[in-house]
C-alpha cells in the first residue's frame, strides 16, 4: 500500500510530517509513504534518521500554498504544490490514499476538482472521530458544507453510518441529528426537513439529540451542517483545553493543591490523551472517489501518524466503494418508491 | 420592586422556585416576590419557612403548562396558566420583572406575545452569560430564534453590547462573530452577510471568532443564530459534565489517585462553581418590552436565587430602556446614511 502525503502542510511541516512518516513505515511492513514538497528540505529532515529506505520516496514539488489562499486561487495557479500532486497521485493510482494537515479548503477543494465525488454522492463531506463517555462517536459534517439543503443532510447521515460500521465496528450505528429539542418538530428549517428524510432511510435514525448529550455517548453518529459541525468540533477542543487550564489553576491555588496535582499527574495525562485530537488522526473527507484525510493545522508527528493509520485501515477496506454502495442502493429504494 | 415568578415552570417546581423566592426575599430589603402557581401547593411549601411575610404573595392559577406544549397551544388555550399570569402582571405594572423556569419556548412566546417588543427591535434574543479563562462572555442568541436574516444578527450584537456595558460594565465591549476562520470571507451565506452589518454599525465590532477561541475569553459578547447558540450554550455544559466524570474515573482507577482526589477536591468544587448554569442564574430574553428571565429547566434554589438577581439589576437599570435607545439611535444612523 502507498499514501500520498502532503509533506509542506502543516503548522509543524515539513518535520512534523516526515517524522510522522517515518515513524509509520518503522511500523508497517507493506507500507510505503511518498512525500510531496520541496526536495532539499525534505532530504534535509529525513537525513540521519532510521527506516526502511524503500519505504520512503521524495517526489519534488515547486510551490507552497498559504494558509489563508483561497481554494480558487490554488486550483488555477498552483497546480505544482504539494497538496494537488499528492492528490494527483491518488488520481493517477500511483497512491491509494493521500493525507494532508495544509490549507484544508484547499486540500478539500482539491480533493473534490481531481477525484470527484463517488457515484451517487452529491457533497463530500468531513467525519470527525470524538470522544465520549462511553467510546467514540463520529461527527459528521465537521466542516466541508457550509450551507446545507436537507438532502445533504440525508446522505452525510448514511455515509457516517457506513464509517462507524467499517471502522468503528458497530453493527447497526445509532444515527442522530444534532438539534435544539429531542421532539421531531424542534430545530431550524433544516434541521425539521431532514428529520422526515432520515426517519425514512435505510438506517437506524435515532432521532433529535440536544447538544448536552452529544458527549454522553448516546448516539454513534452525529449529523449536522458542516457550519454548526465546524464550531461544535472547535469549540469542544477549546473548551475541554481551558477547563484543563482552569483545573490546574484552581489546584494551584490551594495549599494542599500541589500535592494532589502531583498525585493526580497520571490521570490527567491519560485524561488529555482520551481527548486530544491527535489520537484519532485525521478526519476523512467522506463521498470522494478515493481515500482523502484532513489532518489538523496543527498536527504533530503524532497526529500525522495516526492519520496515516486512518489511510490505511479506509483504504484497506475500501469505504468509499462501501459508501457509494449504500448511497446507490438508497437511490434505487427511491426510485422503487416513486414508481410503486 | 416587585418580581413575578413563574412558580410553577422547572423540573423541581414549586419546591425549588419557592425556596428560591424564600432565600431571595431575606436577602434584600426593598423586593416583592409574586407566587403565580397552584395556591394550595404554594402555601404547603411556604409553610414552617421563615421570611418577612409581606415579601411573598401568591396568586392562585390554574391551568398546568406541559414542557412538551406548543407555545401556539398555551398561549390560546392556557389563559390561566402560572407563566401567562406571570407575564400579564408586568403587562398591567404590578410587576417589575418576571422570571419563569418553565418550558422556555411558552415562556418566549407569552413575553414576546403581551409585551411585544421595544420600539425598533425586530426579534428579542437570550443573551447567556458564560465563564471563559478570564472573565464571563455575552452569547446571544442563545435559542430564540432558529433562524435568522443577517439584520437579526446585527440588532442581536447590539443588543447584547448594551447587556455587557451595563450587567458586566465592560466600556466598550469586543464584539465578536461566531464563525469558522477569522477572515471576513470564512462562514456560511448568514455570517458573511452579517460581517458586512457589523462592520458598519456602531459598536466595537472585532471581527470573526472561532469554536477554540469561545473560551478563552477573546470577546465580550459573541453573535450567532439561537439554533447554533443553543446547541454550543447545551454542548459546553455537557462537555463540561462529561470531563469532570472522564477525570474522576481516571483519578479512581489509579493507586495513588484517591489521595490525590482528596487533595484535589476543593479545586474540583471550586471549578464546578465557576462553570455551574446556576451561578449565572437565568438569561434574559432582551429586546422585550419589559424584564423577562428564561431560567434553566433543572432549576435548582440556587438558581431561581441567582435569577431574581438578575431580574432585579436589568429592571433596576432600565435594560430594555437602554437597547431601545440603542436600537433606535442605530436606525437614525442608518436614515442619515440613506439620505446622505
């Protein structure tokens, strides 16, 4: 198996990505990683470190996309970056999958122009893993749509289902939508016309969750527009951050505090662990024809290995032929509706 | 000053409003608290319970609101219900404020309905007090209205920028947008609209905030939808259930944690109360032709407590006052403007 990996994208690029490549390769043995970016600096990094020498190839590209360039932009000018030759790759079946933790409307944008979506599929959209209670749930959309009609909503609703069954390994995901009230007629305009569609599709609707419950673990699946999707995504990272700073700040303040902290190290640690984006890797980019994953601006060598980990297992097993599957038997159950 | 309390409306009414309304009465020496509820319920629960007996008075209704009940339902049929009474009473001046924890959406429905709304205003909003790392932040809209037009928008930001001025006395608070990327063209057709509406009005507007940044304590007040500003208001409280528990379980399970925990405890207790619904009491449904408080469903004394504080400084300072005059003096820029 070969992943495409975006070598310049990053806030930590290029060394938080060829350390998280070489790392994975160390762990695999039919995995190779190819680099996209910019040669010298990517020989300059990977030098002195250990790893199966065939299991890493430098492909040189010439230009560098910006954190704030617009996708139209990168689509028309910089069709020699890093982002768009790792994708071509995937393209040219050079690589089964392509990861990248850059510009993510770009790499998104990139995604969708060279590979298309899978048959069926009208938007592509982004399926976070997040932690609860109870285990993982995936939220889905996580930020590719920014406004959404309710059939939008449909289909993201039966791809996450179809990720959670694949990876997350649950035979019949609990499927929710994310709303303001638990009863079918509480939400926004949207919210209330995809509640009819969901509650007639082939998979196990739920119903409405409130937010309170999102983290509780009740449900598998969570569906929203890729807005509402984004914000919740961000805003749990950033909160589950300060509530960390406000605990400690708060032991700081006692007298006994220090030693609790002390004691307590371990459990914090694991605690941060449970909840940090970096071990769940990427976000899948969920309805293109190929495997694409959205790494964190922020990734570290860690999350970019985790990430590759992702690559594999989707590619390995194939979801986005899954997943047009279930999309196109869902056309054909309409289409069986309409005529009978 | 007199307060109207909706004494039947929470999950552990009367017995939480009523020992609410006990608590709040001896603590200030100028405030009337009107019962509107079931007397012979009332009257069990104030018995044995020591306070200045011309402080409380109750008014017996009869009619139960359900908290599934449609708003359209309760307001045509629920005449006599305990929030409508509630409300009527500020209507007819014999009361100053009214606060209800009942079903939220009648309650929304009944203060816009016989009050209407200050002069200028299109929509009232919840505008919700949250602790960040350095302070408290305005969020409106909280859950009023599910869906907006970009003007909502800017009267929510106005709004909410006089709330803080005078409830949080910040001068000229920092005026945010909930959106996903902090230039001006990141956000869904809404956001985007209303960043152009914001840039021009007269408050100190600082641009796009992100999830991450929500609690760090960047703004002051932070604009959005009610449909997004509820589920991140129910998320956040959730989240912050889920990680106390996550921690706690993770501290149980280690050798050394339970000392540690015991050593840890006040800090938790501490933090809890810095983050608790309660503390903040209820959020006023601004833009009201009067003093309306939404409390939390789960109510607790503390909280109906809290609540009646807040009623009594809004209706103290003439809120409502304020915003209509801030309302109106935005619309008197925007005629200069038209004609200019």
């Amino acid at each position: 198996m070969k992943i495409a990996l975006d070598a310049m994208g990053g806030d930590y690029a290029p060394a938080a990505t060829v350390d998280g490549a070489v790392e994975t390769v160390r762990e695999y043995d039919d995995l190779e990683v190819i680099l996209f970016g910019d040669e010298s600096q990517l020989k300059k990094e990977l030098k002195g470190k250990k790893y199966p020498s065939h299991c890493i190839h430098i492909r040189h590209t010439s230009q560098i996309i910006g954190m704030h360039e617009s996708p139209v932009s990168a689509l028309r000018k910089k069709k020699d970056s890093s982002i768009r030759r790792a994708v071509d790759a995937v393209k040219l079946k050079e690589a089964d999958a392509v990861v990248s933790a850059g510009n993510s409307g770009v790499a998104m944008a990139t995604a969708l122009f060279v590979l298309g979506t899978s048959k069926g599929v009208d938007r592509p959209a982004i399926a976070a893993i997040m932690p609860t209670l109870k285990g993982l749930f995936v939220l889905i959309d996580a930020g590719a749509n920014v406004d959404c009609k309710p059939e939008n909503l449909l289909q993201f609703a039966v791809m996450g289902s179809a990720y959670c069954r694949t990876i997350l390994h649950r035979q019949e995901p609990k499927v929710a939508l994310l709303s303001i009230g638990e009863e079918d007629t509480k939400g926004n305009e949207l919210t209330r016309e995809a509640f009819k569609l969901l509650k007639e599709a082939n998979i196990n609707f739920t119903g409405n969750i409130e937010g309170k419950d999102v983290f509780s673990g009740e449900a598998d699946v969570v569906v929203c527009d890729g807005f509402i999707g984004n914000v919740l995504l961000k805003t749990s990272e950033g909160l589950a951050e300060v509530i960390i700073k406000m605990l400690k700040r708060e032991i700081e303040g006692q007298a006994t505090g220090k030693l609790g902290y002390l004691l307590m190290k371990p459990a914090l640690r694991n605690f941060k662990k449970k909840t940090d984006y970096a071990e769940y890797g990427g976000a899948p980019l969920l309805g293109i024809n190929g495997t694409c994953i959205i790494s964190h601006g922020r990734s570290s060598p860690r999350a970019i290995r985790n990430a590759l980990r992702v690559a594999v297992e989707l590619s390995r097993k194939k979801v986005h032929k899954i997943i047009s599957e279930d999309i196109m038997g869902f056309h054909e159950k309409e289409k069986v509706f309409a005529k009978g």
